[in-house]
C-alpha cells in the first residue's frame, strides 16, 4: 500500500457531497432531492430496498449518469459536469456490481491499465499492481484471465482496479457481493485500513447488514428514492422505520448487530 498516497483532512475540507440531487426515468422518479456527505477517512453506508435508487445515485456521483436536478461537488467544487475519467484523476474511484474488467487482460494487466489511467509511469504502474495484488490476495491469479474469475475474486478484482487510481473517495457497490464467509475478514481488514491508514472516504453498498453495520461510522438509507434516515450506523439499525421500509418490519438489522 505504500504507492497510495496517505491522506489527511484538509482544514476547511468540504468532501464528496450529493446535495439535492433528483433523477427520473421515462417518468419514474428514481431519486428525489437527496442529499449527503462522505469525508475523508470514514466509511458511510447506502442501503435499502432494491429498487430505492442506490446504484442510480452511484452512477451520478461517479459521472456515468448526470441528474435532472441537484448537484456533485468534491474538496467544495462542482463536479456535476466532470466525465467519469476526469474525477479519477481528480481521486474519485468507483466499483461496479458487474465488474468492468478487461476480461482478455491478466488480472496484473487490469490492475496496471487502471493505474496508467490516472498518469502513474510504467514501472510505477506496475509496482502498485504488484501491492494490491498482494492486498487483495489475489497473486495467485496475477496472470489468470480476468473471464476466467469466479465472481468473489471478480470483486476483487474490481476493488484492486478502483484503488489503482489512487483515490481520495471510493464507490463501492456491492464488493463483498460473491465472498466466501472466510473472506469476509480479511476483506473488513483492507476496508479499515483504507480509512485508517490511508484516509480515503468509502461509500459501501451492500446488502450484507453486518459488514454495514461493523464497519461503517454512518449509514444512509433510501427508499423509493428518498432519504429516508441517515445518522450513525447503530442508531440507523435500530430505527423501527429502516425496519419498516428496508426489512418489512422484520428484526433483522438488530439481530445483525447483536451476532
């Protein structure tokens, strides 16, 4: 982890902000005047229902789509308008459910090819590769096919591609999403250490409420495209109305956090 930089909070820093951001497809509101924050060196979860807007969102704040209203904004300037690659090499890294691999290219080679995107210099490149295969236990497959990964380390590999970039904020949708129980672990670990150690923010969706609830300092909750509660991540699990909305009443989310 050496080649990613370690940051600190900026006095004055404002973060990665949504701030009233609305989007509609053919006339089905998506998301409705959502707002909030993710700083530098936290982790804040997204959750609710499928359906509630969270990859929609994702995609905005990331620049694959643009919102019909509200804003983006990074470090207190508007981003609304910036290309994905332009946040990247500004240090904004995204993560996709379906991966967005090269799937031809070696899993050393895709690591690499993202860490030559934002400006690093062969060797340079490739030494971070080298890191994060190390980090995301993945040397075994260095020069496995990317179309040859079972989803889990397809993740992975998708997490290592993100943080090629060297980034200040990071958009993971669904990475833990094909893990196997044992790598669970390790996988809070490097989640963790990107906060501490390395002070990148992390926005994490999942559906895996324990990871949410272990490892983020605030939780976000949509549902059916609003900002239903947000706040700290024990507080928001017990809220009867995340229960309500995200769970069907259920007491899952407590007794997630009690396990």
């Amino acid at each position: 982890m050496s080649e990613l930089r370690e940051h600190q909070l900026r006095p004055g820093s404002e973060g990665f902000r949504a701030v009233g951001v609305s989007r509609a497809f053919d006339g089905v509101q998506a998301l409705s005047d959502v707002s909030f924050e993710l700083g530098r060196g936290e982790i804040v979860g997204l959750i609710g229902p499928n359906g509630a807007g969270k990859t929609t969102l994702v995609n905005i704040m990331s620049g694959f789509d643009a919102p019909d209203t509200g804003r983006i904004e990074m470090e207190g300037e508007d981003i609304t308008s910036w290309k994905p690659t332009k946040r990247a090499t500004a240090g904004l890294a995204r993560t996709f459910q379906q991966g967005h691999l090269f799937a031809g290219m070696n899993v050393r080679e895709n690591i690499a090819v993202a860490a030559l995107g934002v400006g690093a210099r062969g060797r340079a490149a490739g030494r971070r590769a080298a890191e994060l295969l190390t980090l995301l236990d993945l040397e075994h497959r260095a020069d496995s096919e990317a179309r040859s990964l079972p989803h889990g380390e397809a993740s992975k590999l998708g997490v290592a591609r993100a943080l090629a970039t060297d980034p200040n904020y990071l958009l993971m949708d669904e990475p833990a999403a094909g893990l196997s129980e044992p790598e669970v672990p390790p996988f809070v670990e490097i989640l963790n250490s990107l906060r501490s150690d390395h002070g990148i923010g992390v926005l994490l969706i999942d559906h895996n409420i324990e990871l949410i609830v272990e490892v983020c300092d605030r939780i976000v909750v949509l549902d059916q495209g609003r900002v239903l509660v947000a706040g700290a991540a024990r507080e928001v699990r017990d809220n009867p109305a995340v229960a309500a909305a995200y769970l069907g009443g259920s007491s899952v989310i407590g007794e997630a956090g009690d396990a």
